[in-house]
C-alpha cells in the first residue's frame, strides 16, 4: 500500500515539474519574441521623429527689401537661407523718340522672389507668424508635420542586425561563401546609418519654402537712340559735299583720259587723213544720186 501511494506520488510530481518546465520555456520564448516590440514601442513613445515643413505664397510692398528682412528673420531664429532666387520680366515695352539723339523707354515689369530656408523645428511656428506680417496679404499657407518614428526606427534595427552580422563574421561565428556579401552588408549599413542622419536633420531643422511678389512696376528711363536712320546730316552740309563729290569725280575722268592719250592721238591723226584724203579726191566722195534701171 506504502508502495502505491509513493508511486503516485512520484507520478504526480514528475507532471509537476514538467509543466513547470513547459512554461518556463514558454515564457521564455514569448520573452525573446516580444523583446523587439518592447523596444519598438518604448521609442516610438519616447522619440517621435516629427518632421515639420511650412510653404508660404504672399504678396508684398517691395520684394527686395522683404528678402532683406526674411534674411535678418532667419538669423534671429537662428536659422540658415538655402536659397534665394530673385527674378523681374518685362511684360511690355515701349520707346518714344524725344530727338535724333535720344528716346524714353517705357517698361512694364513685375517682380518675384523664392526663397527656402532651415529655421529650427521649435521655433517654426514663431517664424512663420513674423514672415506672414511682412506681406500685404497671404495667398497660401501651409504647415504639414510628418511622421517618420517608424521609418527611424527601422533603419536603426536595420542597422543592429547588420553590425551583428559583420561582428560575428569577423569572430567566425558565422562563414559567407561568397566575400562580396560582407561588402554589400557594409554598404548597406552606411546606408541606414545616413538615413538616420537625415532623418535627425530634418527633424531638427524645419524646411519653409517661401514664394512673395509685388504690383506690376512702370520703369522711364531716357536711353540713346540706336536707330542709325536718324543721324542724318544738313542740307547745306550734303550740297557743299555734292559739289566737293562732282569735282572728284571730274577729275577722276580727266585722269582716266590722260591715260588713254595715245588713242586720242590716233583718232585725232586718222582724223586729219581723211579730211587731207577727201579734199585731194573729191570725185570719190561726191555723191552720184540714185542709179536709174534701164528695162
């Protein structure tokens, strides 16, 4: 009877101990599965990675000066101007003569501007309130924050698993048949490594992209007279240089003749042949009348 009742006994703690065994080893494997979603939710909660950026279109008085104050903005806030474009196109255009020499010309032209710039992420909000009183009204305005916890979050367990690979690959935990494979891993962790670093960037300074304008402007300035057509001499001036012209060009027509003497000299002599010929021989020359026809 003693030897049933500790064979029962015996029984019943082996079943014990193997349940007790059995949930350890269930704890123990729901503890390694959860670790990650621990960590995960721990950061998430404790470092948002909030990325805020601001685009503002207004219009202004005088964009140059407004560029000059939304850079002095920027200092004060202790923030940095990545860009600042600044551009005029004429519309229309017009000359008006005055005189020969001169004409007024008329220019109808606006004026743009962009700007971005990197103000830090806390004082966004004061930034853009004190740009928004620098314009005569706001066309646009618009803050958008963006979320990137997760996408930190995971470029950072990225790189844990590959710094845990590359380290037991240099202990010779673990072989990789193919060399190449370590440098792709490197390369690969260089990359989330970045990533992170971009992230962190963004998160701490906040992109404003900022677009203003001002009214058309009307421009006068008087400016020389490229037209050539106008710069025409007087009329006694062209006549003294028409005469001046006529006795230069009679001379150039004497000079031609002095240099043809020797023809005048034979057309001159041939000349006096035939008048010497005619005179000796004038039955030659007389003239005989029509011929009459005998039928």
């Amino acid at each position: 009877m003693k030897i049933k009742i500790l064979f029962a006994l015996l029984c019943a703690a082996v079943t014990l101990y193997s349940c007790r065994n059995n949930g350890e080893y269930n704890t123990l494997d729901n503890t390694s599965s959860d670790t990650a979603l621990v960590a995960a939710d721990s950061v998430y909660s404790a470092n948002q990675k909030l990325i805020k950026t601001a685009d503002l279109n207004f219009k202004v008085k005088d964009v140059r000066k407004v560029g000059e104050e939304v850079t002095g903005l920027t200092r004060h806030y202790k923030g940095m101007v990545m860009n600042h474009h600044l551009r005029s196109e004429v519309e229309r255009l017009k000359d008006v003569e005055l005189d020969n020499d001169s004409v007024m010309r008329v220019s109808l032209f606006n004026t743009h501007a962009d700007m971005t710039v990197k103000v830090p992420a806390e004082h966004l909000t004061a930034f853009v309130a004190a740009v928004n009183h620098l314009g005569v009204y706001t066309t646009l305005s618009d803050m958008d924050i963006e979320d990137n916890t997760l996408s930190y979050l995971e470029s950072q367990l990225r790189m844990d698993s590959r710094k845990e690979l590359v380290k037991q690959q240099k202990q010779g935990t673990i072989k990789l048949k193919n060399p190449q494979d370590v440098l792709i891993f490197k390369d690969a962790l260089v990359d989330e490594q970045i990533n992170t670093k971009r992230i962190d960037a963004a998160v701490k300074y906040s992109t404003v992209s900022l677009s203003f304008f001002e009214n058309n402007t009307i421009l006068k300035e008087r400016i020389p007279n490229t037209n050539p057509a106008v710069y025409n001499t007087g009329f006694g001036l062209r006549f003294k240089q028409a005469v001046v012209n006529g006795m230069h060009l009679f001379a150039e027509v004497f000079i031609a003749l002095a240099n043809l003497w020797v023809f005048v000299l034979m057309a001159v002599a041939m000349w006096m042949i035939y008048k010497y010929y005619r005179r000796k021989h004038p039955a030659l020359f007389a003239d005989k009348g029509p011929v009459k026809r005998v039928v």
